[in-house]
C-alpha cells in the first residue's frame, strides 16, 4: 500500500512538472494562457500579445515539483529495502 501511494506521489509531480515544462516553453508565445498545477487554464483577460506566464513562479514550482518527487522516491526506497528486509527473514 505505501508504495503504491509514493509511486502515485512521484506520478503526480511528474505530471505537474510537465506542466510548469509546457508554461515555460510558451512562455513567449502570443496570447498563451498558462495552465495551472490542477490542469485549469490560466486565464487572464487583456493578455492578447503576450503571454500570462510568471517565469518566477514556474520556477519556484519546478523547486518544489523536485522536492516532492524526490521525497516520494526516498520514501519509496526505503519501503523497498523494508520489504527486502521482511523478505530475508521469512527466507
């Protein structure tokens, strides 16, 4: 069960930092409107030239996207090695 949640945890921010992946490339792109964390579209009225992307705040996105796979993936090796551990002493 703990693993299946770290493994979704590491999906999850995977999925988010490919969307802060998407905001950053359009960031130049006319009239893009950024998609948000949750997938809803950003929308700002009045931004027909330029785009509503906050460089400032994808970054700081990126940083904690990092933080929280990282976390899940440590999380998720130490419940492999307890597993392992269970293992060699039912063996």
């Amino acid at each position: 069960m703990g693993m299946q949640i770290s493994a979704s945890g590491m999906f999850q921010a995977q999925q988010r930092m490919n969307i802060t992946a998407g905001n950053i490339a359009n960031a130049t792109t006319p009239g893009y409107q950024a998609v948000q964390r949750d997938g809803t579209i950003n929308t700002s009225p009045g931004v027909p030239e330029g785009s509503n992307v906050n460089l400032v705040t994808e970054e700081v996105g990126l940083l904690v996207e990092r933080a929280d796979f990282r976390a899940n993936a440590a999380a998720l090796k130490v419940q492999n090695g307890l597993a392992g551990e269970v293992l060699d002493l039912l063996a």
